[in-house]
C-alpha cells in the first residue's frame, strides 16, 4: 500500500509567488533589513548596479561617452595609418627617382 509522501513545503508559504529580490530590487540585489532599523526592507544591489530599486546600472553614464571615445580612436587610427602609407609611398619614389638619377636612367617616375 502506498503511504503518501508529507508535503516538505512550510504551510501558508507560496514558492510560486515572486520574491522581494524580484519585484523590489528588479532581481539585482538582495532585499536586507535597513541599517538603521526598521520593518521596511531594502535593497542590497549586486555589483554594476546602483539606486533605491537598483534600477540604474553603474556604467551606464559611461556609455555614451566611451562609444565617442572609441569611435574617436579609431578613426585616428586610420587617419594616422593613411598618413604612414602616403608618406611611405613617398619615400619609396623619391627613393626610386634618386637611384634612377644615380645610374642615368631617364625614367618618369
């Protein structure tokens, strides 16, 4: 005959519904008691999260401002690198002009 199995779960407890961390703290922190006492939990926001509800994320200011950098970098870069590559062509005809003359050939360079 089969016993049935105790119900493991405390009465009056609801798993299924959300939990402080969840509704409270957007699920990006720990729902504490307050420092200085008090019935009220808050928010203890996990690490690159900030704000009452640990709504805003610690480097989301730096966003804008590190795609310009970015960007701004890169495109020096690549005026930096055309910059090289004209003055190497440069060199490499004046180069050519010099050893043409050197040997006398009459070369349009």
């Amino acid at each position: 005959m089969d016993t049935p199995v105790p119900n493991l779960q405390p009465r009056g407890i609801d798993l299924s519904l959300p939990t402080c961390e969840e509704t409270q703290c957007n699920s990006h922190g720990d729902c504490v008691p307050p420092p200085g006492g008090g019935t009220d939990l808050v928010c203890d926001c996990h690490l690159g999260y900030r704000g009452e509800f640990c709504e805003d994320t610690v480097n989301g200011a730096l966003s804008l401002p590190l795609t310009l950098s970015v960007i701004a970098v890169i495109i020096g870069l690549l005026i930096l690198a055309f910059i090289l590559a004209k003055m190497r062509q440069r060199q490499k005809k004046n180069r050519r002009r010099h050893l043409a003359a050197k040997h006398g050939y009459n070369i349009a360079v």
